[in-house]
C-alpha cells in the first residue's frame, strides 16, 4: 500500500510537562518535586498520532462517543495495542516515526530551522577576556587515543552543557530556548480531600521564542490526518497547536553534520536509544548519558475507562547527543532495532574521522 508522509508541528499555547520516571508517583513512591523533561517521549508521540487518528476517521464504526468501537477496523487503523518493548511495531496505518526535534519558526514556513541535541563534545562557557569584558568560548574537544583514552582540554568545572545544533552547525543553548515555570500547591486526594503533607514543586517549561515540537510520521496515503488548533498533550494534559504539512524529502537530511574527531570514527545518538548487549565493548571510549524509560500499556479491548492505564517496568535508554567511538560496524550493530527504530529510537549517524 502506497504511504505518505508529513511533517507535524507541535507548538504549546502555553506551558508543558513531559513526566519520565520522576513523575508524582503514589504512596511510598510518592515524589513532591517534580520536573518536566526537555522533549516529549516517542511513545507518547505514538499515542498522540494514534488518537488523533481515531479522532479524525469520521467513522462511528471504529470511534463513537469518544470511545473505541471493538473490531478490525480499529486494529487496522492504529493497531491492537500500545507499545511494548518486545511487540514489534504492528500500529495499522502508521509506518514510521522520526525523532522529535526543535523547530524554529521563520516568517516563510520554507524557512523553517530544524534543531537537534548536539553531540556531548563541547565545553561551551563564558570568561573574561583581555579587556575584562565576558565573551563566550565554544571549543570542540578532541578524543586522546592514548592508554587511557580522553578528551583533550576537558575542564570538569565547565562539564558538557546541553546544546542543540541544526544541519549548518549554529548551536544554541538550551536556556534560550526553554524557560522554567514553577508551579506549587497541595494535591489533592482521590476522594477530593486534601493531604495537608501533600506539597509539591512541580516544574514546567515554556519555549522563550517561538519554537515548536516536530517530527515527521508515515501513514498509508488514504489516512485522513490534518492540522488542529488545539491537541492535549503531556502528562499534565496541555494544550498544543498540532500543524500538518506533506513532507517529500528523508529524515536523514535535517540531520545536523557533526564535526569530525581526528583520532577516531565514532557513532552519535540522534534519538535515545534502547541497547540490551554490551555496546561498551566496541568502544574505545564514549560519552554518554541515560534518561529512565516507562510507557504506558494499553489495548483497545479496554472496558473501564476510568481506571488507572497499566505502567511498564522501568529501562534505561542511552540519551540523544551520546558519542561512542570505535568502529562504527561493530557499534551500530549493538545499536539495531527494527521495532524502536520504526518508532524513532536508535536513530544514529556514524560520522568518520
């Protein structure tokens, strides 16, 4: 069946929340100061679309009073189930996601910028230069193949601040485009009392100019899929301005084009990425971060839609903007994964010395 494929815009008409693992919780798992990631998770990108589909078919046969009608037809527009790690990737009409990006908006949508997580290589800082005025150093770092290999000049005062960087190499900081909104009170109890021990700081965040969400998803053509002025997203059920246009080009072109390291091939993680083997052991050395992994479960054979949606075990993805440097064969064979590749983890670009 023939596919077709959009880009999605995602931009908040206010603030967001996108839980991990540290979400509220409940009872002894209870957490009171809470904080939003940066992106959205690819699942909740999944259960977005899959919505929106049911949302848009315009047949009672398959979505009527906001509620799934059992069948086939429903199985074969967004499949029968949520994802699961080990379910394959069986979603009806969805094909394929990518990553979630950073959009920045110009006045001609063409001039749209596209902004990933930059690779961890970089002491970016502010000093005092010559005339005691403040001026800001960005220096790439190169890898040291030596017996103990490592990254010539890294300071650990200065650490590797998070950056994002589009396909012409410009990077930003990450303060200036995400703005924090705190957020306190008291939750209230399931019954509607309140829990006098129950305060918590919970933190949002803003985008400061005008940036968007984006991804780009393939659908079978005949799928009706379009813009909306508001979508709920989040796990504080947000409000989204969800934009639609036909895309025509690859993924792999946003791509930004890392810089090279002299001494070594390497691999950088363009999504978080899920790896059971041992991807250490092809590396001669990698600098990486992880970001906890939980889903929800669901089907569409759901009879109380009242109750509390099942939650995954924990898991431990490898986080975007993760180097490892080696062989790129030998890495992106621990990297492969069809089923969360098709859902836009494990995206990768191997870049040569």
């Amino acid at each position: 069946m023939a596919t077709k494929k959009y880009l999605v815009k995602l931009t908040p008409h206010d603030k967001f929340f996108f839980g991990g693992e540290r979400t509220f919780g409940e009872n002894n798992e209870a957490n009171y100061f809470v904080i939003s990631n940066y992106f959205p998770q690819q699942t909740g990108i999944l259960g977005l679309i899959r919505h929106q589909l049911l949302l848009q078919c315009g047949d009672e046969k398959v979505f009527k009073d906001n509620k799934i009608v059992k069948g086939s037809k429903v199985n074969n527009l967004i499949g029968e189930k949520s994802f699961t790690i080990d379910g394959g990737f069986n979603f009806g009409a969805i094909k394929s996601l990518s990553p979630v990006f950073i959009c920045e908006s110009c006045v001609q949508p063409v001039n749209n910028t596209f902004y990933f997580p930059a690779n961890k290589e970089y002491h970016w800082h502010e000093k005092l230069n010559d005339t005691c005025e403040k001026e800001t150093v960005n220096e790439f770092l190169q890898i040291e193949l030596k017996s103990h290999p490592l990254l010539k000049g890294y300071d650990a005062k200065f650490g590797l601040p998070d950056l994002l960087m589009n396909k012409s190499g410009k990077q930003i900081q990450y303060k200036d485009v995400f703005a924090e909104h705190k957020q306190v009170g008291i939750r209230k109890q399931y019954e509607g009392g309140t829990d006098e021990k129950a305060y918590y700081v919970q933190t949002f965040y803003k985008f400061i100019n005008n940036y968007s969400f984006a991804f780009i998803v393939e659908l079978d053509a005949s799928t009706k899929f379009s813009s909306r002025d508001i979508v709920i997203f989040g796990g504080e059920q947000q409000a989204f301005r969800m934009e639609v246009t036909d895309f025509s080009g690859e993924f792999k072109e946003l791509i930004p084009d890392y810089e090279k390291s002299n001494n070594s091939d390497k691999v950088v993680l363009v999504s978080d990425a899920y790896v059971t083997d041992d991807i250490m052991s092809e590396c001669y050395f990698a600098i990486t971060e992880t970001v906890d992994f939980k889903f929800l479960v669901t089907t569409n054979s759901i009879s109380n839609y009242y109750s509390q949606p099942t939650k995954s075990d924990k898991y431990n993805l490898y986080k975007k903007g993760s180097v490892f440097y080696g062989d790129p064969g030998k890495i992106t064979g621990k990297l492969e994964n069809k089923q969360f590749e098709k859902i836009g983890y494990n995206i990768y670009k191997t870049i040569k010395k």
